[in-house]
C-alpha cells in the first residue's frame, strides 16, 4: 500500500484562498476548515489514463480516527504529478476538486448537507466525433476543435 499523508500549509493556504477570492467556490466558506486534503504516493491510474486526484465525502470513520474532527470532504492527490506540475496547474488541479464539493445551507435550521458534485460536462472523443454535443447544443464540431478538447488522436 502506498504511502498517504497529509497535506502540508502551502496546500491549505491556496485552498482557502482559492474558496475567498473565486466566486464559484464561495459557498465552501462554510466548510473551508473541513477539508481534508492527503497526497499518495503515486496518482491512480485508469488504462493509460492518469488519473491525478479524486474528491469524496468525508466518510464516517474520519471523525473517529480524528478524534471528533467532523471533516466534509477529503481530496486525495497524487504526490508524483503535483511534484511536476506548475503553480497555476496545481491551482487549476485543486480548483477542479473544490468544484466536485457542494454544501447547501438550510437558512431556517443552518443545517448544512454535503455533497460530491458530477462534473457539468463528460463525453468522450468518438461519442463526440459521432454524434456532436448531443447531450448540449446538438452542433457537431470541427476536427480541430475535438483536439482541443481532448488532445491528439491516440493511434491504437
């Protein structure tokens, strides 16, 4: 089993600036301190994908190895890419996972419910190439456009 710790200071310290001055994750303000953010040695991988980090809810057990901390959500990143990548890709990784968790605020109790957000948009390269956005506008793209969107065509 690979090595998992938490992460340090600088990772929180871009998190909550992250949830203070970006509009879209204003409503973590609730939970910022309820977040658990832990790096693995060595990202998952799917295939030939990498899959570099993954965002859940905080499961129950949490609470009762962290001796009552109530966490919300945990993002486990792994530590072999975020080693590679840049500030504004690390930025741009944990944004992605602050995305996924959603918090609603009942204004007549103050009670808060968590919840791990799908992303707005998920097709794949052939679905697109054969039918457009179907799910979304119904236009069909140009081929430049597909390798935006997804990168160069892998040759099988």
């Amino acid at each position: 089993m690979a090595d998992i710790w938490k992460a340090d200071g600088e990772v929180y310290k871009t998190m909550q600036n992250l949830i203070a001055n970006k509009a879209a994750l204003a409503h973590l303000a609730l939970v910022d301190d309820d977040i658990l953010i832990v790096f693995k040695e060595k990202a998952s991988t799917n295939g030939d994908q990498v899959i570099a980090g993954s965002t859940a809810k905080a499961p129950p057990l949490l609470t009762v190895v962290s001796e009552g901390k109530k966490w919300k959500f945990v993002i486990t990143l792994g530590a072999d890419v975020w080693s590679t990548m840049g500030n504004l890709e690390k930025e741009a990784l944990l944004f992605h996972h602050l995305c996924a968790c959603a918090v609603d605020e009942n204004p007549t109790t103050s009670d808060i419910k968590c919840s791990k957000r799908l992303p707005d948009v998920s097709f794949y390269r052939e679905e697109v190439k054969e039918y457009g956005f179907w799910r979304t506008s119904g236009t069909m793209p140009e081929e430049d456009l597909i390798d935006e969107l997804f990168g160069p065509a892998k040759t099988p």
